[in-house]
C-alpha cells in the first residue's frame, strides 16, 4: 500500500455534489484497437484521471468510455501506522550501499520521499541520498531500499532523485515509482523501452498480467511476460497504445 492514498475527499470529506457529465468522444481508430486488445486478452477496466474531479472509465477490450457523475478526489498523507517502519541506521546503511557513495563518509542523510507496503512485514522506501563535506558534488542521488521486519534486505541505486509516485503490483511482485522504474520484489530492475520511460502513472491488473502505463501523450497496455522477454532478449514486447492523456490511473477488474 503507498504511503500516499487517494480518499474521497473535498474541504475534510465533504463531496461535492454529484454533476452529470457528456460523453467522451469515440477513440480514433477505435477498431484496430479493440482487435489489438483481444489479440492480447486483455480485460477489464481503467480508471483514467488528469485531475482530483474529472474520470473516465475505459472499459476493455471494448474500449466503451463513459464518465460517471463528478467526485472530486484530494490526495491526503496516510501512514499504517504512523512511525517509520525501519531503524534510521537500516536506512543509512541502505544509503551507503550506493555505488556512488564512498566508503565511510560523513555526514550522509538519508531523507525518506515515500513509503510503500508489500506486506505487513515487508516494506518499501523511497530514499533521497545527500552528501556533505567535499562530496556534496556529487549528488543528486537516490535508492529504493527493501526491508523486511526492519532489517535490510536489497537495494536499488540510482544516479539522480527519482522522487516519483512509489507503489506495489497487487500480488506485490513488483514495485513501480514514476517516470521510469519497475523493479521484481527481489530488487532487480526491469527494462522499459525508451517510449515508456516518461510514466505518469502505473495500473497493475489484479493478476498483473498486464500492466498499464500513462505516458504524456497516451496510455500504453503491455503484457508482463513479454516485458520480461523484452527485458532479458531487447525484444518481443506485446502492447498496444491507446490515444488517452491521464495523470493517474488504476485498474478495475469490472464495471
């Protein structure tokens, strides 16, 4: 669970009341599509957004479009249970596993950008890494650190501030943080082709089949095996791009 959720919410829980909304236009080349998608499989239904108060439910394979009446949605903190689930030494030592960071410096500070729960045990950190003295040049840095009952268990480095949205697939075999990292529950990083490495949002269906990825310009539906193909061969990826623009996205199993 990402440590920041979207509730339904407007001025402390009040909702706004509920508006009627046109119907979304057709999307252009509506039946290529549609066959594309069934080639694939896939099924069910996005929720697509570009802001708290405006969605569109995109139903596939059918690629019907309907905006149900208006709900705005703010983003609030939430917390499990409002403490950090790791030991400020475990995420240190986190941070010194970068291979940027030289051995034994000081000072280090390892900031804490976001929060995400595999399980009641297991959880995920976002990490900003800043350095002091005559490494602070260095920067900036980050890394995405795997804990289980507090004790470090992998990392993932990188060689800027990621600093996007971090979130867990729903069987949590993946973690995802926009724009561009997918990484297996072991740490390891999966490869996304150029195209895709400017995500807004990510939406796993429930038996992560397939994942959905919300780009500037479209949303992009691929399937997890082929992404796995592609990231160990360069090649064999199977997806298809839909002419949608949202700023976040999730995936519903049915109407």
């Amino acid at each position: 669970m990402a440590a920041v959720g979207i509730v339904d919410a407007v001025r402390r829980g009040e909702e706004e009341p509920a508006a009627a909304e046109a119907a979304p236009a057709a999307i252009e080349g509506h039946d290529a599509l549609v066959a594309a998608l069934g080639d694939l499989g896939v099924h069910g239904v996005l929720e697509l957004s570009e802001d708290p108060c405006r969605r569109t439910l995109l139903t596939l394979p059918s690629l019907e479009l309907r905006r149900p009446a208006t709900t705005c949605r703010a983003q609030v903190p939430e917390s499990p249970d409002g403490r950090l689930p790791v030991p400020r030494a475990q995420l240190e030592r986190a941070a010194r596993k970068h291979p940027k960071v030289p051995d034994r410096i000081r000072p280090l500070r390892a900031l804490v950008d976001e929060i995400a729960w595999m399980s009641p045990r297991e959880a995920v950190v976002a990490i900003s890494i800043r350095l002091g003295g005559r490494f602070e040049s260095l920067g900036p840095l980050s890394t995405i650190a795997f804990f289980r009952d507090g004790e470090l268990r992998s990392t993932q480095g990188y060689f800027r501030i990621t600093g996007g949205l971090l979130d867990v697939s729903p069987r949590a075999s993946y973690v995802t943080q926009t724009p561009d990292v997918v990484l297996r529950r072991d740490g390891s990083q999966v490869s996304l082709p150029p195209y895709l490495q400017d995500a807004r949002d990510f939406g796993w269906s429930a038996d992560e089949r397939w994942l959905a990825i919300a780009g500037s310009y479209a949303v992009t539906v691929v399937e997890v095996a082929s992404l796995e193909r592609y990231d160990a061969t360069g090649g064999g990826l199977r997806s298809v791009t839909l002419p949608q623009v949202a700023a976040r996205l999730a995936w519903r199993e049915g109407p």
